[in-house]
C-alpha cells in the first residue's frame, strides 16, 4: 500500500472522446509526476508539478493537458489520442524533487485507445 | 544521449540466488535507484545507492561502482512472490531519474 491512489485503473477510449485521469496521494508530499509505461520500454516522465507549479514538462503533445489543483491532486486531462498513447499511466508523488526524495507509485492507469 | 541497460528478462529458481544486472550512461550521476514491479502492480522502491560499494537489505543488496557505470542488485533465497520486473533508474545532473526498460525476473519452483 503506497498512500497513492488512481483512478479509473482502466479505460478505453475512442480517439475523439475526452477522459481525465486522477491520482490522489495521502503521504503530504510536495511533488507530484505523470509517467506513461509502454510495454518493453522506459519509463517516459511526462510531468513534474512541485507544490502545484509545472516544473518540468518533457515535449509530451498537447492533447495530454495536466492540472495539479492542489498538492494531493494531479489529474491528466486526455483529449483526441492516438493509438500509441495506449499505455499505462503512472502517477507518484515525493516529498520534494531533491536527490534523495523517493517517488512513491500509484498502480496505474492502463488505457486503451481504439 | 542518456541511456540504462538491463537484461530483458532472467529465470531463476525458488530458493537461489540471482544477481540483475545495470549499467548507464547519463549526463551527471545523483545516485541509481531500484524498483520491484509487480505484474499490473505499482513499481515499489527497493534501494538507493550514491556511493560506490554494497548496501544489504535483508535478503536484497545493491551494489554501484561509479567509475564503471554498473550496478547490480543481488536477490537471495528467492521466493515465487519475488517474481516481478525490476527497474533500474539514475537520477541525472537535473535530478530527473532516466529508466531503464526493466528487466522480468521468472522463478521456477
């Protein structure tokens, strides 16, 4: 039990509808990141929020859209994706972006896009 | 560019040992992490290492030799629930961690 939470834990969506992803943490941490997973390949970072500001955000394309309400909230908005966006989604959350602040994980979100 | 290798996939057998293997190249070096993912789980962190030498946990250890680029971590007395992919990662000069694809550790009873 990592004090990370996702939801949905899976959805498929067709490439022209519009979904959002949520990850809530309950840990009091202050940093909070979007990976997307492929099978067989690396972690990608997608986004970085510290204390709800954007601190980083890796080229991702604009129909992936973040929002980090507040520091327990991050959501990924998702509109007009593509096939290869299937993926799961991994949110964690550190205390800080230092070296030694360890990401803790939520279990995902695995979607599909017809 | 930046880059962590791993071995795609090991067997092993209940009650053995097996070491992972990682080696890296990445623009500055804050530590090398790992972590255990199981199969439509969360990834779990395992060990940080920063400094060159062994770090024992129980029956999981990390080793790093900066100056080679390589870690490895040493899994002993394995059990079937160790089945699971374990994922490599460096923290860069920009502390953003680099990833290494993971590799897919089997154990056979």
């Amino acid at each position: 039990e990592t004090g990370v939470t996702q939801t949905p834990r899976h959805l498929v969506m067709g490439m022209t509808n519009k979904k959002s992803l949520k990850c809530e943490q309950h840990l009091g941490h202050n940093a909070m990141y979007w990976y997307k997973q492929s099978a067989k390949k690396p972690l990608e970072l997608m986004f970085v929020y510290s204390l709800e500001e954007r601190v980083e955000n890796n080229s991702v394309p604009s129909r992936f859209s973040p929002e980090c309400p507040n520091s327990s909230h991050l959501f990924l908005h998702l509109h007009t994706l593509q096939p290869e966006d299937s993926a799961l989604y991994l949110c964690a959350s550190s205390q800080g972006t230092g070296v030694t602040d360890t990401q803790y994980f939520g279990p995902g979100t695995r979607l599909t896009v017809l | 560019g930046q880059n962590i290798d791993q071995p795609t996939e090991m067997t092993a057998t209940e009650g053995a040992i097996v070491q992972i293997n990682c080696t890296y190249q990445t623009s500055g070096f804050n530590g090398l992490f790992w972590y255990q993912q199981h199969a439509g789980e969360a990834p779990t962190f395992l060990s940080y290492n920063v400094l060159d030498g062994l770090e024992e946990k129980g029956r999981f250890s990390s080793f790093l030799s900066r100056s080679k680029g390589y870690s490895y971590l040493l899994l002993k007395e394995l059990q079937m629930k160790d089945s699971a992919s374990y994922l490599c990662a460096v923290m860069d000069s920009n502390y953003q961690l680099i990833w290494g694809a993971g590799t897919k550790l089997i154990i056979k009873p």
